[in-house]
C-alpha cells in the first residue's frame, strides 16, 4: 500500500520524478474536478499547476500568482456564504424561541 501524501501548502510532494512545494490549494467548487494545486521547483524557479488525474503543467509565475488570487477569491466567497448561512439559522433560532415564549 503506498503512503498518503500531505497536501497541505509548505508540503513537500513527489509528481513523478519531481519533488514540489505546495504553494496554494486552489478549489474548484461546481465543476465537478478535483481540486488544483500550485506548485514550485524553488531550485529551479519553476511552477506548476497539479489536478490529480489530470496531471501537471508548467507555468509561468504571473499564471502561479493569478491561479492564488483566484484560490483566495473562491475562499473569500465560501466563508461569506459559509457565515450568511449561520447567521440565517441563527436568525431562525431566535425567531423559534421568541414563538415558543409568546406560546
């Protein structure tokens, strides 16, 4: 059975022959395709764009950086709906209680 890698950003992964930083996580909600990774060859100067079962490709940095701006966007939206869906159930929470005491 082979060992799991760690994915998580700062990780070292192997692709291949290679060994990768993990620079950035960058999901793709509603396409139904595994999530992205942003890689780096510090060494060589190198990035790549990893989606497992679809493989890696080289990039160029000014790609790396958009690929992290996007990831951060995608993470900015989630937590915002993440937070407006808690505060909906908090809201009818307190509504319930505010019935249940007027009962």
């Amino acid at each position: 059975m082979k060992a799991k890698q760690d994915w998580s950003v700062g990780a070292t992964v192997k692709v291949g022959f290679l060994s990768l930083t993990v620079i950035a996580k960058v999901p793709t909600p509603g396409d139904f395709r595994p999530d992205a990774y942003v890689l780096a060859n510090a060494a060589k100067g190198t990035f790549y764009e990893f989606v497992p079962h679809n493989g890696l490709t080289k990039i160029e940095a000014y790609e790396a950086r958009e690929l992290i701006a996007e990831g951060q966007r995608i993470a900015a939206q989630q937590a915002a709906a993440a937070i407006a869906k808690a505060s909906a159930a908090a809201s009818r929470t307190a509504v319930i209680a505010q019935m249940l005491e007027a009962a």
